[in-house]
C-alpha cells in the first residue's frame, strides 16, 4: 500500500539497514540498537562512555570509573590533599610527606621552637646558626646551654673564661 521497498520487499516505516528494516532504532554497524549511546559500535543505555565502556556514574580516571572523591595519577582518593599522587588525611604537606603539625623546615618538621640555618631551636638566642640559652657567645665553637663557648671544646657554666687555658687542657670547668 505505501512504504520503502527494500531488496523486493515493502516496509511500513522504520529505518533502512542492509537490506533489513528496524522499526524505531538507531543504527549502528548495519545493527539496530533501540536506544542510549553508541560505543565502538555497541550500545549503552545510559551513563559515560569511557574507552569504549559504559560507566553509570562517578568520574572517569584512565579508563575506569570512580564513584566519589578526587581523582590522583588514575586513582581515586575519597578525601584529604593530594600529594605526589598519595592521599594525606590532614596536616601539611612537605617534600611529598605530610606532617600533623609544626612548622616545616628543610622538608623536615618541627614541633615547635625557632628556625635556624634549617635546624630547630627550643629557646634562646641564634648566633652563626648557633643557639644558646643565655650567656656570652664567642663567634666560633659549639653550643652550650648556658655560659660561654669556645672552640677548645670546654664549656663554663659561669664565671670567666681562659681561652688559652681552655685550648691547652680541654676540659671542663665547673
């Protein structure tokens, strides 16, 4: 009565592939899918296409499907930062490690005290990256916790130093 002929044949309505007729269909590789998207010539209902695979949510990461949370070197990390394609729930962050708190020196973490030349002090006063709690301080030498320092490696804990003394005995003076 009406219709597309195909290969001597009549078709009412639908779509015309390979000789054969899909009533209500998408085609795809002369095969007639009914709905959803089209991948490498298969058909999804629904969701993402990822290398030629059907994912129903989530994010896509190197192929594969992750349902929630952030998306580090093709893996997926529910929460915290990111660092050096590792998941760190909290703290700072330091040279691709995570410290909980403290200040960062160095790629190293302290807990508290003051910063020199990469080290950390308790208390007290720097001299040449040096720390002493209190005292008289000579440019060279080592640290003491109080008094003077002198490079002979003595250490008084109060009172006058002989430096000349101190080279020659190297030892220590209460």
């Amino acid at each position: 009565m009406c219709g597309a002929v195909v290969n001597g044949c009549v078709v009412m309505c639908g779509a015309i592939v390979n000789g054969c007729v899909v009533m209500g269909r998408a085609i795809v590789n002369g095969c007639a899918v009914m709905c959803g998207a089209v991948v490498n010539g298969c058909v999804v209902m629904c969701g993402a296409v990822v290398n030629g695979c059907v994912v129903m949510c989530g994010a896509v990461v190197n192929g594969c499907v992750v349902m929630c949370g952030a998306v580090v070197n093709g893996c997926v990390v529910m929460c915290g930062a990111v660092v050096n394609g590792c998941v760190v729930m909290c703290g700072a962050v330091v040279n691709g490690c995570v410290v909980m708190c403290g200040a960062v020196v160095n790629g190293c973490v302290v807990m508290c005290g003051a910063v020199v030349n990469g080290c950390v002090v308790m208390c007290g006063a720097v001299v040449n990256g040096c720390v002493v709690r209190y005292g008289a301080v000579v440019r060279f030498g080592a640290v003491v916790m109080c008094g003077a320092v002198v490079r002979g490696g003595a250490v008084v804990r109060d009172g006058s130093v002989s430096f000349t003394d101190l080279y020659t005995k190297n030892r220590l003076f209460g």
